[in-house]
C-alpha cells in the first residue's frame, strides 16, 4: 500500500512515510500502534471513483460493505466499530485536510468527498479518543492533492454497464508560494437492481499559501449536490435467488431514496514559530462550516418522510513544543451541530401530514495533551484527552406534550503506546487505548416510547484496546506488519425493531463484547514497476453479556463482519506505458444477526485494471 517511485531501481526501494493522523508527526515504523497508509499514484485514474471503498479493501482490520447503495452510503468499521450503522458511518473519525468531517455527535458521510483528487490516506486503527474525542473507534485521515511541481490539467471521461457514467475535470495551479487546485466531477448510474438509480455533482476548490517560511496558510470550499439516490432494500434469501436484480416491495411502494446537498468552507494555519536551535514550537489551527440539507423517503409511513436541516461548525488549535527526542502536543477542537429534524407520513411515495418537528443541538469541547519521547531505541507515545458533551433537544411539534430536554455526556480517555527497536529493521510495540461513542442525535430521536424527544434510555459506548505488534521492514524493498489485539466493550450501540412500527430502527445498549483480532499487511516491490502486496484479518467477535426479550446471545458473533478476510494485489506501474493492476479479495462468511441463524455466504472479487497514460 506504498508507493515507491524511483524507476531506476532494479529492486524498487519504498519510501519512507511519515505519518500525522497521531497528532504528532512520526515516521511510520516507529509509531507504537497500528497505521496502514495509502498514497495515491497514477493508475488510479482508472478506478470508478465513486466509493472510498476502492482505496480501503486492502487494509488489513478495515471492512467495507453497502458500496453501491448510494442512499445508505458506503459502511465502513475498524475493527467492528461502524460495523452496526445504519446509514452513513458511525464510531470512525473522518478528517479531511485536517479539517473534521465526522460531527460532533459521530455521524459521517463522503458523498462530498472527491476522489479524483486523494493524495493519500492514512487509517489509524483502534480506540483512538484520547486523540480525537467522541466516535474515535478508529480514524481515517484523508489528504488531498497540494503539492506538486507545474500546472496541470486533467480531464477523466468513464462509462460502464448499467448506465454508469462519471467525468472528472482538475486543474492545478502552482507558483513558488501558492498551489491552487480546481476540481468537480459529475457521476450517475442506474446501477445493477431496481430503484437504486444514483446522480451526483460535486466541486472542490482548495488553495495553500506559503506567507513565509514559517506560515503556511489553506483554504477549502467545497460543494456536493446530489438530487438523486434511490434505494433498493434488502431481500430475502428466496427473493434474491429469484431475481437477484429486483428491489424489496416495500421499497417500490414507498419508493424510498435519497437527496442531498452541502456547502462545506474551511481553513487551516500551520505557524513554526521562532525559537532557538534545540527547541521548537509549532501552531496548528483549523475553522470550518458546513450547511447539509437532507430529504429522505423510508419504507415505513409513520415518519416515512424525512426533512433535515444541519448547521455545523467547528474550531480547534493546538501547539507543539519539541526539544531533542521529546514533543509534546496541547490542543482543544470545538464543535456545534444544529439539527431542524421533520418527520412526515410517507403515503405511498407522497409525503403527508407532520409527525415530529424538533431541534436537536450538540454541543463538544475537547481538550487533549499528547507527548512523543524517544529515547535511544525506544518511542513512547502517551494521551489523555477530556470531552464535554452536551446533547439538547428542543420540542416544536408540541401536539402530545413537550418532550424537550437536555443531557451532559462527559468522558475521559488516557493512552500509552511503547515501542523498541529491536534493530535498523525490526520493531515490537504494545499500546493500551479507550474509546466512547455517544448516541448520535438520530439514533436519540428513534424514542421508541413515543415519536418525540431522545430515548433517554441510550448510553455511551466505552472500548478499552490492549494490542502488541510487530514492523518489520526487512530489505529496502520488502516490508511487513503485524497486530493481535483484545478490545473489550461495554454498553454497544446495536439497533432493533418493534412490531408495531415495521422497518423502523430504535437502538439500544447491548452489555459487553471481546473482540480478538490478528492483523497482517505486507508489501514488496520485487522488481522495477512492480509490486506485490497482501494482508490477511482475523476477527473473532463475540457478545460476552447480551441478552434481550428474543433471547439470550452471550457468546454469538457480532453480525455483520466475517472471521476472515484475505487480499492479494499485484501491479505494474512504469512511469511510462502500459500499466495493470489485478486485486484479489476474498471475504468469509457472516452473521445476519445477533441469534447467528441466519448467514451470509463467503465471496471473492477479482478486479482488474489498466491503463495507458498520454500526456
């Protein structure tokens, strides 16, 4: 998942990467804890890029399903957390140019996000609040192109089966201080089933301005527009072997789907500022807003229709200080979410009369301390955040009482990640990390004991990671890694329905799991061009005390995630010419649910890519 870029090599060497999703920059290998990265290169032109999902399959510990339902949006878990979500992502921090796309209440969605322009990503794997707060099971950092060495234009025109079409057009402006990049693409499909049509406009402008040698200063706006996403449901076994290409009947009859628009603006500041030959101070900061305006249909009609206005806004700092082999790292990040949510009855596809009309509002600050010491061979990396959390909700509907009210979910999460060089090429690492996950405000606002106000009943989701690992790099062109970890949770998020409002998910805590996992990623660039790579993920995932009025399921696999998934990819990149990739992965059976009666076959999924580039 490196890629290496010196062509005269006849055993290409792979780069050396430095990583900052851990707040303070450090080279890969010598992180105490598990971090899978990919860089972006040239082929990747050839990808669909309509999914994040393209660039994360070969991640050990990252499992991706839902990719082509573009009104549930892609799902994604680390290590299970996300795993249950239903819709969008829940328990992943997302970050995009440093600037947070997940919302305070820990909700995400990348349909604004352009792939055309990924430079790279970095995924840190594992309980990670006492780095970034509130739905932090794991983070994904995703940069965008920023540098490079002249202007550039590139136009991208695709067409595929089943109506598939998308055209991407960037421009790339650079002088010795200043790169702009100018980038919208436009995507539509009518896609393998039935009611599952999607169409998509998405721009994005970004600009760094190097004011100094010290001041570095960014800027983002961003705009995603997506009128159209349709959704299919899901089918029965019967149904599927039937006609594998139709849509659930209640999905035709309410014909549910999806539109979408967001208006995202942002800035960021990096400040060395001055100071002597051995000590040095650094400032980060960051500002953005986003507008998201969502309209929904749901196979249900009591509350079927769905209209949601969100204001969210967010601020943060922080300064490094760094002498000799120690760095430390203070900081707060503030947010604000707003949410006007509006039910209606969804009469057959015509929205009807009004069934909930509140606003929702929360409210986070998080202040964290972060210290990297290396001494000699060792790197230890230790973190201790405090979050303030308050979640309100103000009734306006007000026909059966009002059911407006207001609760503080505060939490504290420590870390500590050693590690030892055991030579030039081998390290070993150990890290101990937490986590908690409130319920997000539309998880709160499911009350199944009535339609108003939060369930008051949802709690948090706290995790607690102990993992050991091994980096080993052992030529210049082969490199491997491996992780076993235990994580224990307590009171997990898990939806669940009521037979008086079919389809409707409610949520609620569901005891304690064990997860067990072994992770391994490798990479060798075995000759000039080439490349193979390969991680294997063994999740072994259990509920430890869950039970509920259907039964008792203390020992049964978490649903929704296979005990083994296994990926090969081989490519052969020239910097001129032809150029291929072939990626095989194969994905294990799952659970369906929580009584693990139900399963879902294994599968594999061969892609194949090529390309010539023409200047």
């Amino acid at each position: 998942m490196l890629h290496a870029q010196d062509p005269d090599l006849d055993m290409q060497e792979l780069d050396t990467v430095v990583v900052t999703a851990t707040r303070i920059a450090t080279s890969l290998k010598k992180i105490p804890a598990a971090v899978s990265v990919f860089k972006a290169s040239p082929l990747d032109g050839s990808r669909q890029q309509t999914s994040l999902q393209e660039y994360l399959l070969q991640m050990p510990g990252v499992f991706t399903q839902n990719a082509n339902n573009y009104a549930q949006d892609l799902r994604i878990s680390i290590r299970g957390f996300g795993a249950r979500a239903a819709f969008g992502i829940r328990g992943v921090k997302l970050i995009v140019d440093g600037i947070p796309e997940t919302t305070p209440d820990g909700q995400g969605q990348l349909d604004n996000l352009n792939l055309g322009i990924i430079d790279n990503i970095e995924v840190l794997k594992g309980p990670s609040s006492s780095l970034y707060g509130n739905a932090s099971g794991g983070v994904i950092a995703i940069n965008t192109l920023s540098h490079f060495e002249r202007d550039f234009y590139h136009w991208k025109a695709a067409i595929g089966a089943y109506g598939f079409q998308n055209y991407q057009l960037t421009a790339g402006i650079t002088n010795d201080k200043t790169t702009y990049v100018l980038h919208g693409n436009y995507g539509r499909a009518n896609n393998y089933r039935v009611q599952s049509e999607f169409e998509q406009i998405n721009t994005n402008f970004s600009g760094r301005f190097e004011l100094s040698d010290r001041l570095v200063f960014k800027t983002l706006v961003n705009f995603s527009d997506s009128p159209l996403a349709n959704d299919p449901g899901g089918l029965t076994l019967e149904e599927l072997e039937a006609n594998p290409r139709q849509a659930r009947d209640r999905n035709l009859m309410f014909e549910t789907g999806e539109a979408v628009r967001q208006f995202k603006v942002g800035t960021a500041l990096d400040w060395q500022l001055p100071s002597k030959s051995n000590f040095q101070k650094k400032i980060n900061s960051y500002l953005f807003y986003i507008r998201r305006d969502f309209d929904g249909l749901l196979p249900f009609e009591f509350g079927g229709a769905v209209a949601l206005a969100r204001n969210y806004a967010g601020q943060g700092s922080a300064i490094e200080f760094k002498k000799g082999q120690n760095s430390l790292k203070i900081g707060y990040d503030a947010a604000y979410q707003s949410d006007r949510r509006q039910r209606f009855l969804n009469q057959e596809g015509v929205i009807g009369a009004a069934t909930l009309d509140q606003l929702e509002r929360f409210t986070n600050l998080g202040v964290f301390v972060v210290n990297l010491w290396q001494p000699g061979k060792w790197s230890i990396q230790t973190g201790v955040r405090f979050d303030y959390n308050r979640l309100e909700v103000i009734d306006q509907f007000n026909t059966d009482g009002n059911a407006s009210g207001a609760q503080t979910l505060n939490a504290f999460n420590p870390s500590i990640g050693v590690g030892y060089r055991l030579s030039a090429r081998h390290q070993i690492y150990s890290t101990l990390s937490t986590s908690f996950e409130t319920p997000s405000l539309s998880e709160l606002s499911a009350n199944p004991e009535g339609d108003q106000g939060f369930n008051q009943d949802l709690q948090p989701q706290k995790a607690l990671n102990i993992e050991l690992g091994w980096k080993a790099n052992l030529s210049s062109s082969f490199q491997f890694d491996i992780a076993f970890f235990r994580i224990l949770t307590t009171d997990d998020l898990v939806p669940f329905e009521l037979a008086n409002f079919p389809d409707r998910l409610f949520y609620r805590n569901a005891g304690e799991t064990i997860r067990d996992g072994v992770e391994l990623g490798g990479v060798y660039a075995f000759a000039k061009a080439w490349r193979l790579t390969t991680s294997y993920t063994y999740s072994d995932f259990r509920y430890e005390n869950y039970a509920t009025p259907s039964g008792v399921f203390d020992g049964n696999a978490l649903p929704g995630l296979p005990k083994h998934r296994t990926s090969i990819g081989l490519k052969y990149e020239p910097t001129q010419g032809f150029q291929a990739a072939l990626t095989v992965n194969m994905v294990g059976k799952q659970f369906a649910d929580d009584a693990n009666q139900t399963s879902v076959a294994g599968y594999e999924l061969v892609t194949l890519r090529l390309g010539y580039p023409f200047s």
